[in-house]
C-alpha cells in the first residue's frame, strides 16, 4: 500500500506543537510522532498492524488513511480500508480511495443518523419497528409493551392461586407471554386464568420435594428464559426457586422471609389481597386488574353432563375448606338447602374427596335433594359455579374463584377477617363478630378456644337474608 504523504505541521499552520505530523490529504493531526518517518513508534505500530489493541486511543477526525483516522485506529479487520463512522460518510460522498457503501451511495450521512437504536434482549422484530404501527412511522408503543415472558410463583392454596388471577391478568396486558407456577391442587384455577400463556406444576410435596426437587423444578423452568418473576407468595422456597432458575429479576414483597433473593422489593399495602396484586402489578409496569377465571371447554361439557337430571338453576353450596375452623355446620347447610329449594333453585354440593362425608350427613338432613358432586376436580367444580345462580360457602378457593367468574357469592366469615377481601355489589361477608374472632390469618385445624362458636352459632337464617339480597 502507498504511503500517504505526510508534511511537517507548525503553529502558523494550526498544528498543536512543532514536530507534530499533519495528513496531506485531510490535514488531521496525527495523535502523536508515530507517523514521523523512521521512529520507533511507527516501527512498532507496522510491527503489530492488523492485531487488536491493547486499549483505545482518543478518535481524531480523518480521512480513513492516516493513523489520524478513527477508521484505522482501534478496529481489527483484515481490509485495510475497513469504513469506520467517518469513513463511510467519505465513501458515499464518492472519494476515490474510499468503497462506496452499498444503499447509501451519493447520500451525505449525518452522525444521528450514523447511530443505532439501542436494542432488547431476545426481543421478537415484530413490534419494535415504527413500519408496524399501521405502516404511519409512528413508535408502536402497544406492540413493544407486550414484549418479554413473565413467570409468575404461587405454590399456596386454592384461594391464594384465585387472588393471583388479578396479578396474572394485569401482566398479561404488559408482557407477551405471563407463565404460573403452582401446585398440583393450584393447576386448574390457572388453566382458567384467561391470561396465562403455560401452566408450570411445582409439586412441592410430592416429585419435586427436598433440594434435588427444587433444582429439576427451576431447571425446567430454566429452559423458558424467563426475563422477570413475580413473587406473591413470600416463602423463601418460592424466592429460591425463581433465582435457581436464574430469572435476572425477581420482584417480591418487603420483608418476605425471602426478600433477601429478590432484586426489586414492594411494600404490601395494608388491606384486600388484591391490593397487594396490584402493587406487585405496577412494579412491573402493568396496570392492576381485578380476578378473573374462566373454566375451560371441557370443564363446561363435564359439568353439563353431571347437571343433566337438573330441572332448576343450580345453587353452589361449597361445603368443605383446607382448614376445618373455616367449615359451617351439616345442620346449617341441610336448613339453607331446604329453603334455597324453596325458591326453586337446586342445591348443589361442592368440594374435595375429604368432604363426602360431610356431603352424605348434609343430605340426611336435608328434606330437598341435592345433587352431590364431592369429589370432581376442580375444574368441573368452576363449570359448575360458572353455571350456578349463587354460591354460598366459607372462606374457601372455590368461594372466592365464584367470586372471579362473577356469580353471586355469600361468604361466611368465623376464624378469618372478611377485611382482606374487595367485596363487589353481589357478593356478601357474613360474620358475627365476636371477640375472639379472627383468630388467625388463613384458618386452623383446631379452635385455640374449644368452641368454635364463630361459625357454629352462625345461624342459617341470617345466611338466607343475603342470599336474599344477592339475588334480588
């Protein structure tokens, strides 16, 4: 390659410093006396031409083909006339020396529009360019806000998975694709989330128990590459689970015994549960949402064939409960059944295989028939209630899953605060109010006083009065 020629630079000339060394071509001063003929620099530098560099030396404005140039200086690229920024505004002004850029030919470029746009990670092309917004050239800001796969941790109790719909849903509208992890007894209620793209099963207590179970559950999760994890549920295996999965954010509440694991931490606001959704919803820059489920097209055809004999609306009495302070008595259930039935409606016993017992005595006392369902899964049970005219029961998941899907609800209330619920304008909170009550956030196997007079003294006529208003 011809050597540039080169002249001696000077004060009257503009240089910096007499000695300096000028290009003749574009008069860029030379950073410093490498280019002068037959110094020890300029052999070191033919010496290791071609080889990266040690570390970057400040960019001087050139012409591409002296030392000088930014296009030579800090690049490794075996064309010597590799085009920098300035380089490729030279060669699509046509200089002789310099290659034509291809699509850019006699077409100044300026520096704005020599600059990139920062990019996402692992973001899809749809959605991120402005020809997308109705071909306008406007940003497509509802296309790039649902961008990005969300995880979502609740390995609680029924109830807990409904509350988490409301979080489920809200994400959904912000991210892509929103995925929830739950429990085996959780997995129908997110199946008939609307907003969950996967359902993943945490089998906490059975094939994914102990440490070797937590690590084959988020090396299955690993494989999504989740982007972020939304942490409800404030156990520190939940948090655990999410960072061996390797989810780069982890947002959780303020002082969870699993916060340490978090990267982003919320304060729980005081109140509903859904409250507490929402605030987990906005630090993921998703705009809250109230519950919402769904039951699927199998369900719906499940729970027609089991309401087949059935001549009336069907009325939902969800008899059973994971703690047992949380169960209202056979006696009350039987009264409440033979007045509903009175009314012309047909009640209808829901709940697990623990509760047939409970089921047979309500029916022994019970004048009315009812049509016992004991024992289905859970997601015909949400057929069934998205069927029912009303739904009474304690406060259970599937009391609070007829409230996601809108039917009219009767809750009763003993050893649990009816304040941790957002009630809408057909659903009830019945409760006594004693003393002694609440006792305990989510229920107990036993009453700490021996009575259990919360639920036991809740008679069934009050009950009817709501039921009364609720479907007025």
């Amino acid at each position: 390659m011809a050597s540039v020629p080169r002249r001696r630079c000077s004060r009257r000339a503009g240089g910096r410093r007499p000695g300096r060394w000028r290009c003749a071509r574009c008069g860029g001063s030379c950073v410093g006396t490498c280019c002068a003929p037959g110094s020890s620099t300029a052999r070191r530098a033919r010496r290791w031409r071609g080889r990266a560099p040690t570390r970057r030396t400040r960019a001087t404005p050139g012409c591409g083909s002296c030392r000088a140039s930014p296009a030579r200086r800090g690049t490794r690229c075996d064309d010597p006339w590799y085009p920098g920024q300035d380089a490729d505004r030279a060669g699509a002004e046509g200089h002789s020396r310099l290659p034509q850029v291809q699509g850019r030919a006699g077409v100044p470029r300026s520096p704005e529009r020599d600059r990139l746009p920062p990019l996402q990670a692992r973001l899809p092309d749809r959605g991120r360019h402005p020809g997308h917004a109705g071909g306008r050239g406007e940003a497509a800001g509802g296309l790039m806000a649902r961008a990005g796969r969300v995880l979502v941790v609740q390995p609680a109790f029924l109830g807990d998975v409904v509350f988490t719909s409301a979080l489920v849903d809200a994400l959904a509208e912000r991210f892509a694709e929103v995925d929830v992890c739950v429990t085996p007894r959780g997995r129908d209620a997110a199946l008939a989330m609307p907003g969950a793209a996967r359902v993943q099963v945490f089998d906490k207590r059975g094939d994914d128990a102990g440490p070797a179970g937590l690590w084959r559950a988020a090396r299955r999760l690993r494989e999504r590459r989740y982007d972020a994890a939304a942490l409800p549920h404030r156990s520190p295996r939940s948090a655990l689970l999410a960072w061996l999965a390797r989810i780069p954010r982890r947002v959780g509440f303020r002082g969870a015994p699993g916060s340490p694991l978090y990267t982003g931490r919320v304060a729980a606001p005081a109140g509903p549960y859904t409250r507490r959704e929402a605030a987990l919803a906005r630090a993921l820059g998703a705009e809250p949402r109230p519950m919402r489920l769904a039951p699927r097209p199998e369900w719906v055809r499940a729970a027609d064939e089991r309401l087949r004999g059935v001549s009336s609306a069907p009325a939902a009495l969800c008899i059973g409960s994971e703690w047992e302070t949380k169960i209202w008595p056979a006696a009350h259930f039987a009264t409440l059944a033979d007045h509903l039935a009175e009314r012309g409606l047909t009640p209808v016993l829901l709940g697990g295989p623990r509760e047939k017992p409970l089921a047979e005595a309500v029916q022994a006392r019970a004048g009315a028939r009812c049509l016992d369902t004991t024992g289905n899964s859970i997601g015909e049970a949400l057929a069934i209630l998205a069927r029912s005219a009303i739904c009474v029961g304690g406060d259970s998941g599937l009391v609070h899953a007829a409230r996601a899907m809108g039917v009219p609800t009767v809750a009763l209330f003993g050893p649990t605060a009816p304040l941790v619920h957002e009630l809408g304008p057909k659903e009830r909170a019945v409760t006594l109010g004693l003393d002694c009550s609440p006792c305990s956030a989510h229920g107990q196997r036993r009453c700490p006083l021996g009575h259990h007079r919360c639920l036991r003294d809740l008679p069934a006529g009050l009950v009817l009065e709501h039921c009364e208003a609720v479907l007025a």
